[in-house]
C-alpha cells in the first residue's frame, strides 16, 4: 500500500517570509530559461517537497500545484500595514512620506534599484522606526531619522511577504520612487563624461550642498527637513539654471549673428 503523501501549498503571501522569498528570486535568477527546474526550486521552498517526492506525484496533482503557485506568485497587491511588532518593539511606517527626513529619502535612494531584494530590509529599518507616541485615532510619531546606523536587518527576514508588498506598494503610489528623477539623473547631454561621471558618484551630496549654501555647518540641519520641500526648492534652482543656461546661449548666438 502505497504511503500518502500530504501536499501543503499555500495560498497567499501571508504564509511566506522574506527570507524565503529571497532564496526563491535567488534560485530562479540561477536556472533562468529552465522552467522544470525553476518549478522544482518554487515547490520544494514553498511547499516543503524534495526532487525525490516531485518524482512521485502524478503529472495532473503536479500540474494543479504548478498553477496555483503560478496564481500565489501573481498576486503582490496588499495593503500598507503601518505598524509591526518585532521582538517586544512596536515599529510604526513613516507617517508621512512627503514630510520624511531628506536624509533618509537619501540613504533609500542609494540603491540602483529599489525592489525586493536584499536591500529591502536596510529600508524597512529607515521606513519603519519604533514609535515614541501614540494620539487619539491613528495619529502617532516615531523615532527621528538617526542616519545608516549599525541596523540588525535579519528581523525583517522573518516578516512574511503580504507585509512586504504592501509597505512596497504604498511606497511606489506615494512617489517614493522615483520622485523628482531628474534631480538625480546624470546628464547625459553635451556636458561630457567627465560631468556624468561626477553626477553619477555625488549625486545626493551635491543636493545637501546645494540646500545648505555650501555652509558645512548647516548639512545635518538640511538632512533634517522635510523631503517635499527639498525637492520642490532643488526642481525651482534646478528648472531656473536651466532657463538662465537657455537664455545666455540665445544672447550669445543673437550677438553671433549681429
């Protein structure tokens, strides 16, 4: 008589840690163009079922478990949960993303890419700090903004995956990335590589630089303020150099052609 064999599969992202969902994007990116190994890899991480008990099951149980991870896979639309309780310490999402610290805007924005990768957890530690008040309803406060401190990023390995997406997708409906890109992006233009190449390498801290007037004294006072209006003031000098670079080019071509 044959032993049964219990299949587990689960049905949506709650079930889920980042810390396996990690290793999954891992072990995919590896067999890339080799989906029967690809779909050995999702069903032993997320079902628990090891190459020798995949032989065993029957192409159309085999399939059906293909097709509803196939569906668990698909589904990344959760909602924000703005609070998270790790260890006995109560985090909070930063309440307002528009008001954020420039600083931690800027230590989010270092990554090439912001995605779920394993890089999230160093943002969940900026995005999410220990609350220090709660007030009436859902109003509350959380820790300032302290900088790239030494972080323990393994707590949000075990913190499953609905948590993950929603906190991602609130981010990117918010504007968090990208926002103002043209602030950021080297120019490629006529500026030569020599000036792409410094843009690419001090691209946050020429901003810093640009908000505190070039006064060294006044950069950590500028890490402090609110992302909105550090961005609106840096696209307004921005837009407004390029206006002045557009005009001169034109009185100089205007005296040219006297």
């Amino acid at each position: 008589m044959k032993k049964a064999i219990e299949i587990k599969v689960p049905n949506d992202y709650s079930a889920i840690t980042l810390r396996q969902y990690i290793k999954i994007q891992k072990d995919i990116k590896n067999y890339e163009g080799e989906k029967e190994a690809q779909d050995a890899f999702l069903i032993y991480n997320l079902c628990g079922l090891t190459p020798e008990t995949i032989s065993k099951i029957d192409s159309v149980t085999l399939s059906g478990i293909r097709d509803d991870l196939d569906k668990l896979m698909s589904k990344t639309d959760y909602d924000l949960q703005r609070f998270k309780t790790i260890e006995g310490v109560k985090y909070g999402f930063e309440p307002n993303l528009s008001e954020m610290p420039y600083g931690a805007y800027l230590d989010i924005t270092k990554f090439e890419e912001i995605t779920i990768d394993k890089n999230w957890p160093q943002i969940c530690n900026i995005l999410f700090r220990p609350i220090t008040k709660t007030k009436v309803g859902v109003f509350y406060e959380i820790e300032p903004y302290k900088g790239a401190e030494p972080w323990d990023d393994d707590k949000w390995l075990d913190v499953t995956m609905d948590f993950h997406f929603g906190c991602f997708l609130h981010s990117y409906l918010q504007g968090l990335t990208p926002r103002y890109p043209e602030l950021f992006e080297a120019d490629g233009g006529d500026s030569g590589q020599h000036q792409q190449n410094f843009g690419r390498k001090w691209k946050g801290y020429t901003t810093i630089v640009l908000l505190a007037n070039e006064d060294i004294t006044k950069f950590n006072e500028v890490l402090k303020k609110p992302l909105e209006e550090c961005l609106l003031y840096l696209s307004y000098k921005q837009d407004k150099a390029q206006l002045e670079q557009l005009l001169h080019k034109q009185m100089i071509s205007k005296y040219k052609n006297k």
